[in-house]
C-alpha cells in the first residue's frame, strides 16, 4: 500500500556520507513527516549531526537523495533549500545588535532596512526577546542567545528547522524550561522541527517521533512512547534508558526498571548499588547468571523495608512485560 505524502514532507532516500574511508552514515532512508517534531538521538560518533548537516546542505552528500517539496534538494545550497539550521554554538556576530542579528540573512538577500527590521521585531515577540532588540550577544544569558539563533534560523520561514544539539550549552534548570518552549513554538508555527541529541529525557519530552541512530544506520524509529516501550534491539533498550537488558539462553528480552520488584521467592540476587532518585531509589541487583538488573523501588516501599549493600533479594516481574528483542 503506498504511503501518502505531503508537499512539505522531508525524505531520505539512501542518505550516505563518506569522510575518506570513514563512513559516517550508511545508506540511509527515511520520511520526516510535515509538521513533526522529530529527535535524531544516538551516542557520539553514530552519524546523527553528520546527517543533519547534510539535509542543512552543510556537509556533501556522498550518495543519495534529499527530497523536500517534491524535489531532491541534495546538491542545492542552503539558502535554497527551505531549510534553515540552527547551531550548537548559536553563532551570533558579537558586533551586530540582537535586532540585526536577526535580520542578517534578509539583509544579505538585499532586503531594504525597515522591512527585514520590522520582520526581525515580530520574530523577537515571538520568543520573547522584544525589550533585548537593540543589545548585543554578549549583554545577554545563554538562554538568550538560544533564542535569538531560533528567531534568527526563522526569519527565513524555512520548511524544516534544523537544531544541533540546541540545549546542550545550558544549565539543567534552563534546559528543561526552554524545551518545554520550543515544543510550544513548534506547535505555534507548524512547521517540521529536526533536532540532534544524545539525551534521552530531551528526546522523550519534545519528540513526535524518535530516530535511533548506531554506527551510522537508523536502528528503531517511531513515536516516542512507541520506542520507549516496545525497543527492537538491545541497543535501543539499554540507550532509550529504563530498560534492563537480560541475556536468557533463548536470547534476550527487555524489561523495564519499574516494573522489576522485590518479593518473597522470585529470582535470586544481592544488591550492589543503592541510588535515591527522590521520588524512588534505584536498586542495582546482581542476578546468579552474573547480570546486573535495575529496579525502580518507590521511595516508601523502600525505605519501611530497607536494604543495604550485599543483601540477598529476590525479584519478580511480570513475564507479560518482558520484550523480547531482535538483538
């Protein structure tokens, strides 16, 4: 049955990148549905920015295709593509006021000083950057300068936004709320966002869809929950986080870490890690087949029945939530 495709759809089609003999990414495809908010997630190393770098039309495509309205886009420049990227460093001019900042690409397209001004104002009111216009990068916070890189990668009304790893220079604190921001913004403008990380949590909290990305291939894809609860490959359980990966003579399955209890008789194991979380403690239990497994204990079903490093334990879970895995 064929898949219905929108004109503002992003499609990969065996999407591959060399560096010498080095390959980055291999042979990949995939289709970035219009409107989505889509997290490229995977460690160091698997191929993740040099993909997006190559759909932002910054790194050559060795081979393959990039379709993006109907058209393969692959050997276009940036500015031609409908995309637009937003970077790592933020990358603002430290002599350009946060409003000139903003309206640099329209001005380089020779668009006259009052319009891309005026085009720059009503991007600064939409993150909230209005008062900050006439400053300069260094007078503002990092979450500041996050947001003007976004109005400024928008200014150019892309299709499809582009963000390396965008949160990674802020604190904790400020990384969750400013998620919660560009989720909301996604939504507002309804375009299609494309956003690299090696974080778990950020890509379960912003993400429509999750891309797992290991030596260069897609290894799962899918919705957040969907991939979350339901990984493919004992990779995607141990990367996704909240998984226990246990290796049984018919294979291997996965089991998630809050699923795992502590019972009377069940599977015999001693503890070796005690770790509180707040809301529970995390039990680390070494198992007779010398495999470690992860339980999320509540912290008041811990604590009225403590337990302590080297304690013998037994744990049970439920054999209906046990995920059997491809590899």
């Amino acid at each position: 049955m064929s898949v219905l495709r929108s004109a503002d759809d992003l499609e990969l089609v065996g999407l591959t990148k060399r560096y010498g003999t080095a390959l980055a990414v291999n042979s990949i495809s995939h289709l970035f549905r219009a409107g989505s908010y889509v997290c490229l997630l995977g460690p160091s190393g698997c191929g993740k920015s040099s993909t997006l770098r190559m759909i932002a039309g910054h790194e050559s495509v060795t081979d393959g295709a990039i379709i993006l309205g109907g058209k393969d886009v692959a050997m276009l420049p940036p500015a031609q593509r409908g995309t637009a990227m937003m970077f790592q460093s933020y990358a603002l001019f430290p002599h350009l006021s946060v409003r000139d900042n903003v309206a640099f690409s329209l001005k380089m397209k020779g668009v006259d000083k009052s319009t891309r001004h005026a085009e720059a104002d009503n991007l600064l009111e939409l993150v909230g950057m209005s008062n900050l216009a006439d400053r300069l990068p260094a007078q503002l916070s990092g979450g500041q300068q996050q947001r003007v890189a976004l109005a400024r990668a928008l200014i150019t009304n892309p299709q499809v936004l582009l963000l390396d790893e965008p949160l990674s220079a802020l604190d904790p604190f400020l990384r969750i709320r400013m998620r919660t921001e560009l989720k909301k913004l996604q939504r507002e403008l309804g375009i299609t966002f494309i956003h690299v990380t090696h974080g778990q949590d950020e890509a379960l909290a912003l993400a429509d869809e999750i891309v797992v990305m290991n030596n260069a291939v897609i290894e799962q894809a899918g919705p957040a929950r969907e991939v979350f609860n339901a990984p493919k490959t004992a990779f995607v359980a141990r990367f996704i986080g909240g998984h226990n990966v246990i290796i049984v003579p018919q294979g291997s399955f996965a089991v998630r870490a809050d699923e795992v209890r502590l019972v009377t008789g069940g599977t015999e194991a001693f503890v070796t890690a005690i770790e509180y979380q707040g809301t529970h403690v995390a039990l680390t239990c070494r198992i007779t087949s010398e495999q470690d497994v992860l339980a999320l204990i509540p912290e008041a079903a811990f604590f009225s029945d403590l337990k302590n490093l080297g304690d013998a334990v037994t744990l049970a879970w439920d054999e209906t939530k046990a995920h059997r895995l491809q590899g």
